[in-house]
C-alpha cells in the first residue's frame, strides 16, 4: 500500500491547540493556535496505561493521525470534527527507517 491510499482511509480531520499558560493552580488557562491532522477514528474500548498517573485506564476512541505532534502534553486541546473535547489518556509515535510518520492518539471520556 502506497502512503496516499493510506491517507485516503483518513476521512476524519481532528484539530490541536497546545497549552500555552496556565493558571495559579497549574490547569490549563489559555492554547496555543489550532494545527489541523488528518485521521482515522475508531470507536471501541481498549485498555491502555495513562500517560499521566501510569495507571490502567480504559480508551473509548482511538485515532490514527497522519503526522507527529511534537512535544504532545495530555492538557492539550484535541478537538474532534463534531467540536467535542475528548480527554487524552495516552499515544504512540508510530516510526520506520524513515523516522516518525504518525501517532496512535488514545481517549477518554469523563
């Protein structure tokens, strides 16, 4: 399969904003501009290990993303197509011998 007819199976565009304050209590307070990924959705339910707390947590979306979001935080902002704000819980950076080409990006929902 050629990288074209994998991006052709990313009908779905997922924005990020990164953090770019925070308040006196350390939540998020004001992101950054939004950069805008193809990607694929998937709706099941996987267990995978927080990035924050390193805990199991359970994924109720998994998305494949056509790039790399460099220095990815989990208080950064992923917004969905349909304006949802799911939480990140965890991701991978998915490389070859070419380097970093995509992530596997993995929510929850509170």
């Amino acid at each position: 399969m050629d990288i074209q007819d994998w991006r052709d199976m990313m009908p779905y565009v997922i924005y990020h904003a990164p953090v770019v304050s925070r308040d006196a209590y350390g939540k998020p307070s004001a992101y950054g501009t939004e950069t805008s990924y193809k990607a694929y959705i998937q709706y099941t339910t996987k267990r995978v290990a927080s990035i924050v707390t390193g805990q199991d947590v359970l994924s109720t979306e998994q998305v494949w993303i056509d790039g790399v979001i460099e220095n990815l935080n989990a208080d950064d902002k992923i917004t969905f197509q349909d304006g949802s704000t799911p939480m990140l819980v965890s991701w991978d950076v998915v490389s070859d011998e070419h380097g970093a080409h995509h992530m596997r990006l993995y929510f929850g929902r509170t």
